[in-house]
C-alpha cells in the first residue's frame, strides 16, 4: 500500500515536472509543428504571463464563471462518475487560462510530439540491450508512447480541482488498469522472460534515469572527472533507494499531494525540504564510490533537479487555482 500511494503521488508530480519542461521548451524544427505556430502564439503569451508571476507574487484576479462538466472514463472503477450535469465551476485568472490552453489541439499536438522525442531518447539503451530489429523498434515506440500519452492525459485530469474525491479515486485506479493493459501488450510483444526482466526493471528506474539523461550525464560528462558506467550504475540504485524508502512524513505528504488542493506554498515548502534531506542522503552514500570532484558535480546535478520540481510544482499550482 505504501509504494501505490508514493507511485500515485509521484504520477501527479512528475506529470506537474513534465507539463513545466515542455513548456519551457521550444518547439522542434519540423513543418508540422510550423504549423501550429498561429494556434500556439495565444499560448506562449499566457506561458510568458505565468513565467512572470512566478517570479512576482501574482495580484488576486476577479473570477469568473464557466460551465464545465468533468466526465471520467472508468467502468470499472466501483462509482458512478458525475457525467453531463452542468456545474458552475470557478475559473480565477491565469489558473483558467492555462487550463483552456492545455485543451488547445494546436498544444496537444506539441507536447505528443515531445513527449514522441522524449520516449525515443529516454529507451534508447534499452532497446539497444533488446537487439530489437528497426521494425520491431518502431512497434516498441509506439506502445511506449501510447503508453506515456494515456498516463499524461490521466494526470492531467488528476489535476482538475473541481473532482470529486470519488472521481479522483476512480482515475487512480483507472491508471492502475491501463498500466496492466499496456505492460501485458508490452510482455506479449517482447515474448521473453529475460527481456521482460530488464524492461521491468528499466522501468522500475523511470524517475531517476529520465532525470540523469536530461541533466546528469551532461553535467558529467563535462566535468573533469566523468562518472565510470560502474559508478553511474551505483548511482542509480542509490537514489532508487531513497526514493523507495520514505519516511512517514514524506509518505503522509506524498498522499495528501495526490490532491491538487493540497498542493499549496506550504506543502511545496515541506515536499522541497524532503527533498533537500534525501538529496543529502544520496550525497553521504555516494561519498563511499566518488570522488571529491564527482560529488561537487553530483551536488549540482541534485540541486538543479530540485529547482526543476520546484518550477513543475509552482506550475501546479497555478494550474489548480490555488
């Protein structure tokens, strides 16, 4: 129970630190994403806008009202989800705005197509290690970014204030259903229990390693002193293993941040703390099998990442209202 109320809470969250990069990165040059440029110009002007008042307490806006009726997809989830009745549903400022961006198909199509870069980036070794054949590599992706796009429709959904608890119950399980779903597709496909193995625990890594190929392995390798693929290996258990040790408080956190509610400044403040003392702990248990130099490099590493979910979480809420 513990590790599916920090797994469910971490969804929310690394959804939040995903939502934050891709906003903040620019768009590929492609023709399709030319395209888009019309659609997308109202949207950078409200991501300019949101920058800006995170770097400045943002003003009370006056609210307004819209109408919106949230409808969840969850047969089996034990409830009755409340769909098409009519609702007033308090829209403040830039909360809204950001909300009715997100549902732009001009931005969806940009962050599909990040998030397409992203899974071709992040399972490049893997499918190296599964000697897959440049067919087989293509269904792979496929399956691994299908996959990757439910998941952040679903935590996208997890963020809207208005559920009730019952319809945010019903998409934490519905979650659980679609891993299940696309696990066994991806079990079917790779027809190997070994492979399967390494696909499970390659996932099992998926917060860590997203992170280190997006900011850690550069950092080092552009150091004086390069982590060896023995120490990077080390590293990695490492903080699987903080991560997959919590304390109580950090467990009781995690749960209550599955509410995007609770993701205020207080909340933020405690969750960056926590952070704070497991990146200590990652630090004293890499102290054993690094350098001097590699720990500075590695305290940067931590440091900036820390920043990072700082900006996904700010991002948050804004999103949420609160």
């Amino acid at each position: 129970m513990k590790a599916i109320t920090l797994s469910l809470a971490l969804f929310s969250i690394s959804c939040l630190i995903a939502l934050a990069w891709i906003l903040g990165t620019p768009a590929p040059t492609d023709p399709r994403v030319a395209r888009l440029e019309t659609d997308l110009k109202e949207a950078r002007q409200t991501i300019s806008q949101l920058r800006r008042e995170l770097a400045e307490k943002p003003a009370p806006a006056p609210a307004r009202t819209i109408t919106s009726a949230p409808s969840i997809d969850a047969p089996s989830a034990g409830g009755s989800p409340v769909n098409g009745s009519p609702t007033a549903t308090p829209v403040v400022g830039q909360a809204g705005a950001l909300r009715e961006m997100l549902k732009n198909p001009a931005m969806k199509a940009m962050m599909e197509q990040q998030q397409a870069m992203q899974v071709e980036a992040s399972y490049a070794r893997l499918m190296e290690q599964l000697q897959l054949s440049d067919e087989e590599k293509a269904h792979f992706k496929k399956l691994l970014v299908d996959k990757q796009k439910v998941e952040t429709d679903l935590g996208m959904k997890m963020l809207d204030p208005n559920l009730t608890p019952e319809q945010r119950k019903q998409i934490a399980v519905q979650a659980v259903q679609n891993k299940k779903t696309y696990d066994d597709a991806i079990k079917t496909f790779l027809n190997n229990e070994s492979d399967w193995n390494n696909f499970e625990a390659y996932e099992d890594a998926k917060p860590e390693r997203i992170s280190f190929d997006a900011m850690g392995r550069t950092l080092f390798a552009s150091s004086s002193e390069p982590l060896t693929q023995q120490q990077e290996q080390i590293l990695m258990n490492t903080m699987i293993q903080v991560r997959k040790s919590p304390t109580q408080d950090q467990l009781a956190l995690s749960k209550s941040l599955q509410d995007p509610s609770q993701i205020n400044t207080a909340n933020i403040s405690r969750l960056l703390e926590m952070m704070r003392q497991n990146n200590q702990r990652i630090l004293e248990q890499s102290a054993t099998n690094m350098t001097p130099g590699q720990l500075k490099t590695l305290e940067q590493y931590l440091s900036q990442n820390l920043k990072n979910t700082e900006t996904g979480l700010k991002m948050g809420r804004i999103i949420t209202g609160n």
